[in-house]
C-alpha cells in the first residue's frame, strides 16, 4: 500500500499473466507457442520447495492421509503463504478452503480433476469445511460470441451448474463440510456486502490492465472479479463463520486464477481480513494443440465425466503426438515425452511409482506411444468409470442438501471443543 494510502497493484506482467514471446496466461486465456508447453519456472509465485512439500505431507501423514501424487510429483507447484497456512494450523489455528467451477458444459473434464482431487485431499488432511463456488454468471457474462450466435440462456447456464454440482458431489466431498453455492441463487448481505467493498478499492483502469478487458466487453464481466473474490473473506458466509472476518482462506486452483486472489491480499488490509493464502497446480493439456493449451470443455480435445469407455478409449488412439523439433530450432531439446499429451495425462494420472521410469524409457525408444496409450486408457477408465458410478447415486436431494446455507461441521480451533 502506498503512502497516500491507496492500493498500489502490480503489473500484469508480474501478477496474473506471463505473456512473452512463448506463454500468454490470463484467467481468460492460456496458451503457449513452444511446442514444449508452458514455462512453469516463469509463473511461479513462490515455490513449493522440498521443506514446505514435507510439511504439508507429515501434517497429512498424522491425520491418516497417504501422501499426495499431485504434491509428490510437483503438479501442485507454487503458492502464496502457504507457509503461514501450516504455521497457524500447528498453532491451533483452523482455516478454510475455497475453490469453485465455472459451467461451461453439462460434463466437466479431467483437467477439472486435478484441482477438485487435491482439494478433497487438502480437507481431509487438514478436517476443515470447503466452499465451492459455481460462477454461472462469470460464464453468461464472458462467453465468447462469434458472428450471429445466440447467448446461452441464463437457464441453460442454471441446468450445466446443477450437472457440474453432481460431477463434484460423486467426487467424494463430505456433506458435512462442504458448502456448494451458485452465484445466481446465493447472495446473502455479508457477502454482498464485501463485493461491494471490494469494487470500490479497485479502479477500473486496473481491471482492464489486470485482465486484459477492452472497451467493447459488458460490464457484467468487469464487474465479476470482485465476485469470484469475495469468497475468499469468511465473512461471506455468516451460516458457517458466524461474522467472523479473521477465518484464513486457502484458494487450491489452477496458476491462471492466481490474479483474482492476487488483488485481494492488497485489499485484504483496509477490508480488516486476512489475505487469502493459494498453492497453484499445472494445465492439463488438451489433445487438441497439445501441450501449448489448456484444456477446456467447451473446445474439442476434452475427456468428459461423461465419456462411456468406449468414447475414452477413441479418443485416446486417435491422437498423435506433435513432431519432435527438427536440430537446430529452438526447441529442439524437446524430447518425445515433452510434446506427447499422452505422457503428460500419465504424469498427472499414474499414481504408481512406475511413471519415474516411463520418461526415460520412452524418450529412449524402450517403449512406444501404444505402450502409454494403453496404460492410460486403462487409468482413466477406471477413474471416470468410478465417478460415473458415484455420479448415479447424486439424486436431486443430495444436490439441495449440499447448496443449503447452513452451518458446518467446522472446529474455529481444532483439536478443541470450539465449534461454530
């Protein structure tokens, strides 16, 4: 904060996007032009090193959690004061965690996986309450119209967030703990409440740097951060934090939303909160332009919750990995497992200690791409066929039961009798 005393943000280039001659990162936009993917090393925030992984591993190993893959293997990567998040917890300190999903479609991804897995992981670890946030309006506000298309229809948009709420139900989260809510259907005062105070901190000429908005988009998107934000202040919620502003929040999401959590810690001070807390995951890739995109559900590329074994075994033999770089390019260190998708969905979905030795053997011809395909269609299938199964139990009950604000089962200091 400047000594005028107003909030001074930092340059795009530093806060939410890396756009060089190779990565464009943004919450809208995520591609890279190197055919070896995203620079991950230039959109860290702080490192999740050997000591600060270690520690958030024993704390899980206590409470009976096995250590995390996405942890172990480096997809979760970066953070902001995660270290502070433990050093509470170890004093006694609870917190909180939030994440959310914006529908897009009636089926989620794998890459949405990735987040949701290690979050319900971070709950379990840790036994705190969760919110999850459906940003519906984000999506009728941002979506990208071309040439004589209708808008989705905010009903349409409704029904894809009540498919996306089974798709994170079947995933396992505890009912008791975890708070799901839509932004059209919930919209308390509190919460209100700090998005309004968060609108007024932050200028519009800041927005438009921060993410890239032009002059021709509508309001209502401008308008959005603050709403994806708030939740990140436990006041949002007076059913589970009672009032309470001094709840620490940690935010699990993908590097490409660090932005919105980013102007909060610099508002966090004038709202009398504490600064949200984050640790970042990778992209899963799509299997449409490879390791250079994110995937995405509204684009082809994309294995759904929905795709039967049949769709997820087609999809999988019908790709071909881009070409190594010819000598003499510029990436043309670029190994087989660098620009292959395959390897890449291995490396986020192959529990086993096995995938140490699949890089090596595949980069030295020990084992073909139909080698990989084969094993990870077996994976997925088994993972997605499990969701599936779940998924038929989510009634329409469960789902009203899961976005009714009511209090959690939430210890305000855990490992005492102070329940909210």
């Amino acid at each position: 904060m400047a000594a005028d005393g107003n909030v001074r943000f930092k340059p795009v280039e530093e806060s939410c996007s890396s756009e060089d001659e190779t990565d464009k990162v943004t919450p809208f936009i995520a591609k890279s032009k190197s055919k070896r993917g995203f620079k991950y090393e230039k959109l860290i925030k702080n490192e999740i090193d050997d000591n600060l992984r270690s520690k958030i591993e024993e704390i899980g190993r206590k409470n009976g959690k096995p250590v995390n893959h996405f942890l172990k293997r480096g997809i979760f990567f970066s953070h902001r004061d995660m270290e502070k998040i433990l050093d509470s917890y170890e004093k006694g300190e609870s917190f909180y965690l939030y994440t959310g999903r914006g529908p897009s479609t009636k089926s989620m991804h794998i890459g949405h996986l990735i987040p949701f897995m290690f979050t319900r992981w971070l709950q379990e670890a840790f036994d705190v309450p969760l919110v999850i946030q459906m940003s519906d309006d984000e999506k009728y506000f941002s979506e990208d119209l071309q040439n004589g298309e209708e808008p989705v229809s905010i009903e349409t948009i409704r029904e894809q967030t009540r498919e996306n709420v089974k798709d994170i139900i079947a995933l396992g989260f505890d009912v008791n703990k975890t708070f799901i809510f839509s932004n059209f259907e919930y919209m308390c005062p509190e919460y209100y409440k700090n998005i309004c105070r968060v609108q007024r901190l932050i200028k519009l000429s800041r927005m438009k740097i921060v993410f890239d908005f032009d002059d021709n988009g509508n309001i209502g998107k401008i308008n959005f951060p603050a709403i994806q934000a708030a939740p990140c202040f436990s006041s949002s919620f007076p059913h589970i934090f009672h009032g309470k502003r001094d709840v620490p929040c940690l935010v699990p999401c993908a590097i490409d939303q660090d932005c919105y959590f980013d102007l909060m810690r610099e508002i966090a001070i004038k709202l009398d909160c504490k600064k949200p807390a984050l640790i970042h995951s990778k992209f899963v890739p799509s299997l449409v332009g490879g390791v250079r995109y994110k995937m995405s559900a509204s684009k082809p590329g994309s294995i759904l919750l929905t795709d039967t074994n049949e769709e997820i075994e087609t999809k999988i033999n019908e790709y071909n990995a881009d070409p190594i770089p010819e000598r003499g390019s510029r990436d043309n260190r670029s190994k087989k497992s660098d620009v292959d998708v395959i390897y890449h969905y291995l490396y986020y979905f192959m529990k086993s200690d096995e995938f140490d030795t699949l890089k090596t053997k595949y980069d030295n011809d020990e084992i073909q791409s139909d080698d990989l395909k084969s094993e990870l269609i077996k994976i997925l299938k088994t993972i997605i066929g499990e969701i599936r199964q779940r998924r038929k139990q989510v009634t329409d009950e469960m789902v009203k039961r899961f976005m009714t604000p009511r209090p959690l089962n939430y210890k305000y200091k855990h490992g005492s009798n102070e329940i909210l």
